[in-house]
C-alpha cells in the first residue's frame, strides 16, 4: 500500500506543478486552448495517443471485446494504430492545420462555421460536443474507479472526485500546453508500463505458448461457433462481423472526434507532422495493441466475481481488474499510474474541448458582449469545472457498461462531423444542405438506437452513423444548392500558398 500511495503522491504533485509551469502560456485565448499553435511533433503525438487511450479502453473495452472475440480483439488495437493513428495523421494533420489557421478556427464547430459560412451550423455543432463528450468523460471517471477500488479498497465516490478535482487543478492552471507535457508524461508511463503488465500476467499463466494452448481448449459460447474449441484463438475470432464494427468505430472514429482533431490544430509545422506521424503510430501499437491482447486473455481468468448474482451476466468492467489484481503490488501501483496517466490525459483534453467550444462558439458574441481576452479565458476555466461537475454526477450513477457509454458518444460525435469534416478538407462541393444532413444522421442514428434498439450494440451503431455520414454528404451536395464558388476558392487558395522549405523536405524538379 505505501509503494502505490507514494507512486500516486508523486503522480499527482508532477501532475500540479506542469500546470503551474505552463500558467504563462494560458494567458490569451490562443494559448489557453492550442498553446500558441506552435506545440512540437512529440508533445503533440503523445497529446494525440494519449487523448486517444485511457480507462474506457484499458478497462472497459479490452476486457469487453477480450472476452468476446478471445485472441482476436487485437486487431482491434491494430486497427487504431493503422486508420486511428497513422491515416489519420497522413489524411488530415497538414490539411487541418492549414484550413484552420487560414479561417483562423480554434475550435471543431468553428470550422464549420467558417468553412460552410454559417453561424447555425457552429451552434448546432458545439451544443453536440457539449452533449455528447459528457458520456464520455463519465465513462473515463467509470472505469479508472473501478480499478482503484480493486487497487486500493477506496470508496467508488472518492476515486470519482478525486480524478475530477485533479484533473480541473491542471488544466485550468494551465490549459493547453498543461495538457500537452502533462501527456507526454503519462504517455512514457503508459508505454513502459503495459509492456511490464503483459509480460507479467502472461508469465502467471505459465508463459505466452502455455496461455495460447489454454485458451485453445475454451468452447466458445458465441452463437455463431457455439460449443467451438479453439475459436478464442483463431485469426478473426469467434464473430468476426461484430469485430469489424468495433474495429471501424474505434479506429474510423477519431476522426470525427473534436478532442482529437483539435491536436491537429496546434501543430507547429511541417516537420511536427513528419515526426509525428510515426510517434503516434508507434504509440498506439503498443498501447492500444497491448491492451487488446492484454484484454484477449481474459477468459483465463473465468471466476465466480466476474457474473452477476442475479443475472448471471458477465460483469465486463470487472475483468482487467480482476485480472491484475493477481499481479505483484509493486506492479499494481505502476498500472493504478498507468491507467490513470491514460484516463486523466483524456480526461482534459475532453474538458479542454468541451468549455472553449462552450465559450468561443455558444457563448461569445451571443449571449456574452464583447467578451475580452482575459474573460473568455475566465471563462473557459468556469466551464471546465462545470463540465467536470456534470459527468461526476453520471459517473456516480453510470448507465450502463464502459463500452456502450463510449459507444453512444463517440458514434453521435463522429456520426455527425466526420463526413463533413473530412470532405470538407478535400472537396469544394460539399454543401451546408450535407452538413445538416450529416449532423442530423449522425445524432440520429445513435439517440434513435438508444430508446428503440434496431441495432443491438451501441458500437455497431456508431460504426453505422460514422459510415452512413460517409455516403449522406456526396448524395446530399449533388442534389442541393451548390456553395458559393468565389467563396469556397477562397478558402481553399490556403492549400496553394507559396512557401519555402528547405531540400532535405522537398526536392525541386528539373
């Protein structure tokens, strides 16, 4: 119990002292939300993984899909690393950085406001960030205090306020850039310490071949391979299609998701992107890999306090931490860290996200008048506390499991923006007829599924919102007004300014 107390006492203190650090540059609006645009390639791939990863994946999701899809759920881990992480660095990172300094957005909604010249759309789109980001940040409250409670016999209730009251310390301290070196602190501690955690629970279970060939023996109970042996090993698992939906929601989603997007926002320039590029991918394959196959071992651990009494349902939630509650305390307190580096780095950036969208695009000029530099940033920090008030209050009384919390956020967010932003990146006929259809799709889908159940999984449902947003903008531009052509190149004339770089970046042809 003293080596984690003193682990976590360390934890908290660094946590504090990077958001008194970085109080200099929270002063302007700028600052406070992408720290001056000019964060370098690694605070801002490791902004970027951990923003991506926390509690919701390494307790909820690797334990769900672990036990589910056996072995398998590691593609799960491959497919956040690939489309999550490396496309989304290659297809959006440089185009997202010129767009968004050219029509000087701070924010994911603002972007729509200007891209789409309408200040209806950057409403609509910041009062679904505020809605929808709550889910998730109680679904991170929810899955970092169970881990707690396995770790340390503390109260649900306190672990909730707790993380809360950290986690507003720093970032209203020092915003941004708080959050960026914070992350790059918690992202070392997170790659070093699923790497320890795998190795350890792998070597309880006699070893990695002796695990396989256990788990091999395991008749499935998944109706399409009922009573199957060896499909929790097998190359796509006992239900691929099912996977296949996780897979996309997880891994497609992230580029729909304000949070994550907004990283783009704050590069400092062309070689940021290059490094970048690489680090977040790197990062993503040990830790979203590593927690999946972490997760795919799950059923190793079959134990009378995984059920529920009186349903005899599978207690998902409780399957990572039961699993390392076999593990040495030494390693106990390094994964209570890990997962609270994960679940608190998320945990600003949703934050963060949240009260500028609140501030820049609801509130300014709207309901506050000439709002200055200084109050907007008073602002932000009030809403912050606001918002970490109100998923407190959903964490205390969580729904539903981790998974389907984070299903339903992430399907209406990257449902409504993702086909908008992304074609709104590339393609100049794209009109506000499309946005509105995407937004209304997107939400659509996911709230319509959570009252009449027409898919059964909210994860399926996300993959369903984000795919049908997809083919809804093309269909929609081609038979609706077009943009105002003079307007839109314009906007577009950013990607054709003249720069000069040197020839190690790019060669001049002869």
């Amino acid at each position: 119990m003293a080596i984690k107390l003193i682990l976590l006492i360390v934890f908290f203190a660094v946590m504090v002292y990077v958001g008194m650090y970085s109080r200099k540059h929270a002063s302007s609006v700028d600052g406070f939300v992408l720290g001056g645009r000019s964060v370098g390639p690694w605070l801002t791939a490791f902004a970027y993984g951990t923003s991506y990863f926390s509690a919701v994946v390494f307790v909820g999701y690797a334990g769900q899909f672990g036990w589910k899809y056996g072995i398998a759920s590691t593609w799960i881990g491959i497919g956040n690393a690939v489309i999550g992480s490396l496309l989304a660095w290659v297809v959006l990172g440089r185009r997202t950085k010129v767009m968004t300094q050219h029509l000087k957005s701070k924010t994911m909604p603002d972007f729509f406001g200007g891209r789409y010249g309408s200040e209806a759309l950057k409403v609509t789109a910041s009062v679904i960030v505020f809605i929808f980001l709550i889910p998730y940040t109680a679904s991170v409250y929810n899955g970092l205090s169970r881990l707690f409670g396995m770790a340390f016999n503390i109260p649900y209730t306190v672990c909730v306020v707790v993380m809360a009251v950290f986690t507003a310390v720093y970032v209203i301290l020092g915003g941004y850039m708080a959050t960026a070196i914070n992350d790059f602190i918690q992202g070392i501690i997170m790659l070093a310490g699923i790497v320890a955690v795998i190795g350890s629970v792998l070597s309880g279970q006699g070893g990695f071949l002796n695990a396989i060939q256990t788990m091999a023996q395991i008749p499935s109970d998944v109706p399409l391979t009922q009573g199957q042996p060896g499909a929790f090993t097998s190359f796509f698992g006992p239900d691929p299609l099912n996977l296949l939906g996780v897979v996309i929601l997880t891994s497609l989603g992230t580029w729909g998701l304000p949070q994550m997007i907004g990283k783009f926002y704050a590069i400092k320039d062309e070689k940021a992107i290059n490094t970048g590029t690489v680090i977040s991918t790197f990062f993503a394959v040990v830790v979203a890999g590593g927690s999946y196959f972490l997760g795919g071992f799950g059923r190793l651990f079959d134990n009378a306090s995984l059920y529920n009494e009186e349903t005899g349902a599978v207690i998902y939630d409780s399957i990572i931490p039961y699993m390392l509650s076999t593990l040495p305390d030494i390693l106990i307190g390094i994964v209570v860290v890990l997962v609270l580096s994960a679940s608190m780095s998320t945990l600003s950036s949703l934050v963060l996200t949240s009260s500028s969208t609140m501030t820049l695009d609801l509130l300014k000029d709207r309901v506050m008048k000439n709002m200055s530099e200084k109050k907007q940033v008073v602002t932000m920090q009030v809403l912050i506390v606001f918002f970490i008030v109100v998923s407190v209050v959903i964490a205390l009384n969580p729904p539903t499991f981790i998974a389907q919390l984070m299903g339903i956020s992430w399907g209406a967010l990257a449902g409504a923006f993702l086909a908008p932003f992304l074609y709104g990146l590339y393609w100049k006929g794209v009109s506000r007829a499309a946005v509105w259809a995407s937004f209304a799709t997107g939400v659509g889908i996911t709230v319509s599924n959570m009252f009449i159940g027409y898919i059964a999984s909210p994860i399926n449902a996300g993959a369903a919102a984000m795919i049908a947003g997809l083919i809804v903008v093309p269909v929609v531009s081609l038979v609706t007004p077009k943009p105002d052509k003079e307007k839109v190149d314009a906007i577009f004339a950013c990607y054709d300014e003249k720069v000069t770089i040197t020839k190690k970046r790019s060669l001049e042809a002869n």
